[in-house]
C-alpha cells in the first residue's frame, strides 16, 4: 500500500514536471535571444552589466526581460530603483512581472518579498531550481528579443538551473582584471564549456581609475588582466569598463542617467559592448519583430 502510494506521489510529481517543462518551453518560444551575465567571483558588477545593458538595449526599442536569478542577494531593483510587486493581472493566471520601461520587464525575488526586503532568505538547492523554473513556467513575459540573466557569483545550482532550463543562452562573463577574479573567471568559462553553453564574451570592469585632479589612470585592480585572458581562451573582450565613480551612485540611488552621458569613458564604452551584442546576436530578427508590434528603434 505504502509503496503504491509512494509511486502515485513520484508519478504525480513526474507530471507536473511534465507539465512545468511544457510551459517553460512554451515561454522560451517567444524569447529570441538570453544572455546569462555571470562570474565565478563576487562584486565585480555582474548585476550592474546586467541591468544597464538591459535598459540600453531597451531603449534601443528592442523588447527586453531582466530576470533576476540571485536569490540570496538580489541586487537589480536597487540598481534600477524598481518598485513594485509582479500581479496577477495576465488572462493565463500567470504572474505579470514588473515594468520597468513600456518594453522592459523585470523580475526579482525582491519584488514578491513584499516589505521584508532585509529578511535572510535561506534557500536550499531543490528550492533555488524550483523558483527558477518558475521564473519562466509561472510568469508572463512579452515577447522578448532579450533576456538578461543575473546570476549569483559562482557556478552553483543558479547558472546551473539556467543551463539546464533555458537552452541556447549564451554567457557574458564578467571580470575586473586583478589576479584573483581572473582565477574565478577560468572557473566560469570551463563551466561553460561543461555545460555546453556558448561564450558571447568577457566584460572587463573596474578597470582602472581616471584620477579627477589630474587626469591620470590609477589601476586599483590592475588593467588588461581581462584582454589577456580573452586572447589565452580565444575569446571575444566585449568591453573594458572603467571605475566610474557615476556608476557608484547611480547603484545607490537607482539611477541609470549616467547611460545617456556620453562624455563619460564609460557611457562610451558600454555603449560599444551593447552595439556589439546587438551584431552577435541577429538584429535582423529582432528589429524585424519589433515593426510587427510597433516598438521604434530610438536611434
Ligand atoms: N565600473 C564601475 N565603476 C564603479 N563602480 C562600479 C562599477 N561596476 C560596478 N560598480 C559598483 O560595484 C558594486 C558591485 O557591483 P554589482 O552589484 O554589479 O556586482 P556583482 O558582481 O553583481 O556583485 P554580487 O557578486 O554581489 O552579485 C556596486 O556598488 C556597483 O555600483
Ligand atoms: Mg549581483
């Protein structure tokens, strides 16, 4: 009897699995292009990467999800001043995630923690699979030219989870260009490399300093750590980003102005590293869906 019921529970379980894998892939139809922003190492600005390149490309008029896979230290409603909770407006009975441009959407653990933003959230790895997949199974995104991935540091069940879940995504790999990140990188570009998943790029940030009295570059983190290790791995180097004192408090106060000033080194060269995305990952396609629904490219 106990043995009948337990192959009832795993046989139900398998179909809801079924089932999830039927709506994740029903999800993935409408999304042309997902980008997994990682790095073996912590605080290199993963989250920064991700949620500017998500707005640039925004508003560039393509149409642009940010789903936010750090779920033990969500990072992108702060750095975007995103408010707001996903609802339950959608004719499917799914959730709806957060607007945040008419054609950006984010989602965040952070926004369906409700006021307890500070609370420790301990998660085990059968959870952090489970509240992934549902970031795709359970949530209405538009169609999307782009999804923008936000992992936590590391190569852990998070872009594990999105390896697994969301195939084709490609990895943009972010490093400063001190020894010790360029160590985590290795790391990140052989999980890749286990797990199959495609290497857009490397992303060197924090990469030097431009003193603002007299002008000169002060290499906190040393420089061209990055752009070495791109030529050692064959690698494309989609950016050298520097320290951007701009970038610091546009973190904090989540405010991404500084993207339109393009007297700042750093406005110009992420605005490269987008324009390249754009080249590597079919614009054709995606502008041409972009007439069908009436999103304008902002120039
Ligand atoms: N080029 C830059 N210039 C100045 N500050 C930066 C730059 N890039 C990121 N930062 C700042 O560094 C801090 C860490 O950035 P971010 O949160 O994006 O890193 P992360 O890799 O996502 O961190 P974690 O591993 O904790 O997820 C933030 O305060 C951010 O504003
Ligand atoms: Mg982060």
């Amino acid at each position: 009897m106990a043995v009948r019921s337990q192959n009832s529970q795993t046989g139900s379980r398998k179909a809801q699995m079924e089932m999830q894998n039927k709506e994740i892939a029903e999800t993935l139809r409408h999304i042309k292009n997902r980008i997994l922003v990682m790095s073996g190492k912590g605080g290199v600005g993963k989250s920064s990467v991700a949620a500017y390149l998500s707005v640039s490309l925004a508003k560039k008029g393509y149409r642009v999800g940010l789903m936010d896979v750090d779920l033990h230290g969500p990072s992108i409603p702060r750095i975007l001043g995103l408010k707001g909770s996903p609802n339950f407006g959608s004719h499917k009975g799914k959730m709806l995630p957060v607007r945040y441009l008419p054609n950006m959407e984010v989602i965040s653990i952070e926004n369906l923690m409700g006021e307890n933003k500070d609370a420790a959230t301990i998660w085990r790895g059968p959870l952090k699979i489970s509240a992934i997949r549902q970031f795709i199974s359970d949530i209405e995104w538009m169609n999307l030219d782009y999804l923008v991935i936000d992992s936590p540091p590391g190569t852990g069940d998070e872009p594990l989870t999105v390896a697994q879940t969301i195939p084709d995504a490609r990895a943009l790999i972010v490093t400063t260009p001190q020894e010790v990140s360029l160590a985590d990188v290795r790391k990140s570009i052989n999980f890749c490399r286990q797990v199959k998943m495609d290497i857009l790029g490397l992303v060197e940030n924090m990469s030097g300093l431009k003193c603002p009295y007299c002008g000169a570059i002060i290499d906190v983190f040393k420089m061209h750590g990055g752009e070495a290790t791109a030529r050692r791995e064959n690698l494309r180097l989609l950016a050298t980003l520097p320290l951007e004192v701009e970038v610091v408090m546009g973190g904090d106060s989540g405010d991404t102005t500084f993207l339109d000033n393009k007297a700042l080194v750093i406005t110009r060269e992420f605005n490269k590293m987008v324009d390249e995305i754009v080249k590597l990952t079919d614009p054709q396609t995606s502008s041409s869906s972009q007439n069908d629904k009436g999103y304008l490219r902002a120039g």
